[in-house]
C-alpha cells in the first residue's frame, strides 16, 4: 500500500512540475516579447512581469514535493557517509522532522495571509489589479501538497523502520550516493554506471 502511495504522490508531483516548467516557459516567452516589443517599437505588455512573478511563486512550491520525492534537496553527507546504516537513518528522521516542522510553521503562515486575502477581498497594486487569491491558491496549494508529502514520506519511512527495513528508509528519506547522482546524471546517455546500487548492498 505504502508502496502504490508513494508512486501515486511521484506521479503528482511529476505532473506538477511539467506544468510548472510549461508555465515558466510561456512566462518566459511573454517577457521576451515585452522587451523586444518596447526596445523595437516602445510598446509594453503591461504586467508581464507580474504575471511572471505569480508563476514562479506557485511553480516553485509544487517543485519542492517533486525534489524531495526524488531526494535530490541539498543534504551535507560529509560526515554521514562513514556512519552506519541505522545511524543514517536516525538522522535521516531527524533532518525531515525539522524540514516538516519548518514547513509546517510556513504553510500554516500562508494559511493565514490567503484566508486573509479572501476576508479583504485584496487585490495586487498594479495595472492588472490582480486578485490575489487566484495567485495564492496555487502557490499554497503546492506548500500544502508539500507538507503533505513529508507526513507521508515520515510514516512510511517509520513502519520500514519498526520493520528494520533500512533499505526503503535509505530509498524514501536518505541521500543519494555519488553513484546514484551518476546514474541520474547520465540516464539517456548510454553510459551504464557499475555497481549502481549500494543502498541495496549495504542492508
């Protein structure tokens, strides 16, 4: 069951991003085109630049449950390389309880500002006059999804620990070693990495 779910938010938050970068591509695009337009001809899309902005705040929240699926967020391994596999994986817990807990602080903050933002009936002090619910409601649909995510992620990796089954503690909250960042690196390349899999070696 843990399993199917942790392929299901994968799959979410795969989706997400793709939409994500669709968005920040078209966002990009409209930029360009502003300063090409007003360099060329002094015309101005008014609020491209605004627009943009909304896009990348909601499309960086839906990314952070993409980078934290795929245990590509930034961890300092120096230590932590040499330590046991039990030992990973206690600070393994301790370094998602405090992301969760950080989080949690954050997205119980944007809870507050959106709920506040509809009370008001607020609305951007620019030229569009943007509402800015219709903004927010992504950017802290993606914070929730996120939070989400790590309660998850946290109760799996616990009932694979009660299971002293360390190896899909290491898959779901762990680092990444140098080989798996290899892997990733090279994956369509044609180049095949040996002995790719040391998480699996070492239970």
């Amino acid at each position: 069951m843990f399993s199917r779910l942790h392929s299901g938010f994968k799959s979410v938050s795969q989706f997400a991003v793709w939409c994500g970068g669709f968005a920040l591509m078209l966002s990009a695009i409209m930029v360009t085109l502003d300063v090409i337009a007003r360099k060329l001809f002094s015309v101005t899309m008014s609020g491209s630049d605004e627009i943009s902005g909304y896009v990348f705040a909601a499309s960086t929240t839906w990314a952070y449950s993409y980078c934290l699926l795929h245990r590509a967020n930034v961890r300092i391994d120096a230590l932590y390389n040499v330590l046991s596999p039990r030992a990973k994986a206690i600070l393994d817990f301790i370094g998602i309880g405090l992301l969760t807990f950080y989080i949690y602080l954050l997205t119980f903050k944007a809870i507050f500002v959106f709920t506040e933002t509809i009370e008001y009936n607020a609305t951007a002090q620019t030229t569009l006059a943007t509402p800015l619910w219709i903004p927010q409601i992504f950017w802290l649909g993606g914070l929730v999804f996120f939070f989400v995510t790590l309660v998850f992620l946290i109760i799996y990796a616990l009932v694979a620990f009660v299971r002293n089954d360390l190896t899909t503690v290491a898959l779901t909250i762990g680092v990444r070693d140098v080989a798996q960042e290899l892997q990733d690196e090279t994956r369509g390349t044609g180049v095949v990495i040996a002995d790719s899999a040391p998480d699996r070696r070492e239970h």
